[in-house]
C-alpha cells in the first residue's frame, strides 16, 4: 500500500473526500497532522464544521440520524 499526502484548500476537502469515497480508497483523519490551534481557533472550526455539515445535509450530500439513534449508539 502506497499512502499519499496532498495539501488543499478547506473549503475542497468535502468534494476530495466524497471523490476519494466514490474511487473506493479510504481516508485516514487521524493521521493529519495540524498545528494547535488557540481555544477561539478550535471553537470557531467547530462551528465552520458544523455548518458545512448542516449544508451537505440540505444538498442531499450527507444523511442525519434521529437524536434518538444517536443516544442508542453512545
């Protein structure tokens, strides 16, 4: 296996990621390196991935699941 790191833009990676998913590869998260980010950094990624995932849900991009599905799993 062959592993390859590319560098993009934030704003692409959704469209990298659902490519990278349709080709059959897989994506491995945890090992992006990033550097730390203060406290405001963190909370406002947070809510920048939060919208861009309320966005892909209303495109049709990505499912949701019922709060209680969610409290089954936990």
């Amino acid at each position: 296996m062959t592993t390859i790191t590319i560098n993009i833009p934030n704003h692409e990676v959704s469209f990298f990621k659902k490519m990278i998913s349709k080709m059959g590869w897989t994506i491995n998260d945890g090992d992006v390196v990033r550097k730390k980010a203060s406290s405001k950094e963190q909370a406002l990624a947070k809510v920048d991935h939060a919208f861009e995932q309320l966005r892909q849900m209303n495109d049709g991009q990505l499912e949701g699941i019922d709060a209680e599905e969610l409290l089954n799993e936990l």
